[in-house]
C-alpha cells in the first residue's frame, strides 16, 4: 500500500471551517474595540483643544479665544511659528477638523464678543458615522469640562449637557 502525503480535501475544509468560525467570532470584537479606541481618541482631542483655548487665551489675551480650529495649530508640513492665526498649540491633523473617525467643531460661544474680544467658544466632536466610528458625540466649553451625548448636538454645547464620567 502507497503511503499518502498531504491532505485531503476533508481535512481541509475542516480546518477553513474553524477558521471562519474563529473570524465570526473575533470581528465584531474588533469593530468594537475600533469604536471604543475612536471615541477615547476623540475625548483626548477634545481636552487637547481646550487647553489649547486656554494657551491661547493666555497668550493673546487682547482677542480671547481662538474662533477657529487652524488658528490653534499650524501649517501642514511646515515648520510652525507662533502667531495669533497658527498658534502651534495643537497638531495639523486635529486643526484641520478630522481625526480618528471624528469631525472637530468650534464655534464662538454663546457669550457676545466684546469688541475684538472672544469671552467664549464651544467645540463639538461628531462621529463621521456614527455605526462604525463612534456613537457617542463629545463636546466642551470654555469650563473645560467634556460632555458626552448618544445623540447628535445639534445646539451649542451648554451646561445642561451630560458631563462625561
């Protein structure tokens, strides 16, 4: 009798069948440990741009806050030079609005400007879409406290707004 070498077509089909059955198992593990990584990015980027606010503040007190993500950070590619419209305090990526799956909003806050002075901002994280990058939306305001709501926030980021915990 003929000694047989390799394997049989049962045999691997047995072993493609455990590993699907292994894949269905592990991938939505995956897709959520994504969602969960995206919405911690997204927290991080949040608190990052409030502490810019207040660098800012800080360093151009004549204008208040800054009215616009790119006058937080700088230049793409570029070497950054400290001005009132690139203040460096932030990265390229989180000024330009986008990062890890979430879009960056700020917008001068409810408070009147005061003459050429900004008293307020509130900034608002979105998902890009909210069944696979995140499904929790995140905003703050000039308290520096991130707020955290499972539907979009539509209005400006206030008080009322669930703190995050």
């Amino acid at each position: 009798m003929r000694k047989q070498k390799g394997f049989s077509l049962i045999e691997l089909l047995i072993v493609v069948a455990i590993i699907l059955i292994i894949a269905a198992i592990a991938v939505p593990s995956l897709m959520r440990a994504r969602l969960s990584a995206n919405e911690s990015s997204a927290v991080g980027s949040v608190r990052s741009i409030n502490t810019a606010e207040i660098s800012y503040n800080a360093a151009y007190s004549a204008l208040g806050f800054a009215t616009s993500l790119p006058y937080l950070g700088g230049p793409a590619g570029a070497a950054c030079v400290p001005s009132t419209s690139s203040g460096c305090f932030i990265d390229s990526s989180l000024s330009s609005g986008t990062k890890s799956g979430y879009t960056f909003a700020l917008a001068i806050g409810s408070s009147p400007v005061v003459g050429t002075v900004t008293p307020s901002y509130s900034i608002v994280a979105a998902p890009v879409d909210p069944t696979i990058t995140g499904s929790r939306y995140f905003c703050s305001f000039e308290d520096a406290v991130v707020r955290s709501s499972t539907g979009a926030i539509t209005a400006p980021c206030t008080a009322a707004t669930t703190a995050l915990q």
